[in-house]
C-alpha cells in the first residue's frame, strides 16, 4: 500500500514542536499535541500491516491494537502502545471537568510512540 501525507516521525515532529511553541497552538497546545502524537501512533500501526495482516489496515484502530501483540514479537510492546493509544484518546477529548493533559505526560507519551517507532523500524528490516 502507497501512503501519502506526513510520515509518523514528521507527526510526531509537530506534536514536539507544539510541546515547544505553545504560544502557536494558544491554549490548546496541549490537546494538539495529544491529537498529533495519537496520530502518529495510529500511522505508524496501520503502517506496520504486511504479509497475511495487511488486511488488518482496514479494520478500527481499537481492533488493530486488539491483534497487535499476536503480530509483533514483544507482547510488551504491544501492550504499552495499546495503553499509549488509550491515554492519547483521553486526552484528546476536551470535557469540561478534566484538565489539559500535563506537559510530563505528553513527553511520556512521545517518547512511547518515539520507541515504537524504531521497534518498527528495526523489525521492519
């Protein structure tokens, strides 16, 4: 499959980018910075799909992290990104009885998608 638009790594980029340049984002820096970095967790997963799992791209992103440990050979992987997706998609979803999501926890969860991404770099070789 031929994928077009922004990479993972260059989402996660700009998910960086607004940790740093809070001011361009205003105040919802901290939400677009939840939103790019599930994207780029979702990306990088539909991404991984080859062989007899390429199919998998088509189906909701919750069934995709449901299979992603019989896919990948380290279940804790698998398993840390699954919880990485489901705190991202918290935070993504402003209400108006939870604070924004912190600033420590959004370099937690980039630095999570930033080891997923060379996992799958490095088993993609």
């Amino acid at each position: 499959m031929t994928w077009s638009g922004p990479s993972p790594a260059d989402l996660l980029a700009a998910a960086r980018k607004a940790l740093t340049d809070k001011g361009g984002w205003g105040p919802a820096w901290a939400r677009a910075a939840a939103l790019l970095a599930r994207q780029a967790l979702e990306d990088a997963v539909r991404r991984s799909w080859n062989g007899l799992a390429a199919g998998l791209v088509d189906f909701p992103m919750t069934t995709q992290l449901i299979c992603l440990p019989y896919y990948l050979s380290d279940e804790e992987m698998a398993r840390r990104t699954r919880q990485c997706w489901n705190e991202l998609s918290t935070a993504c979803h402003a209400h108006p009885y939870e604070l924004e999501p912190a600033l420590p926890e959004l370099q937690g969860w980039i630095a999570e998608i930033e080891t997923l991404l060379r996992y799958l770099a490095e088993a993609s070789t």
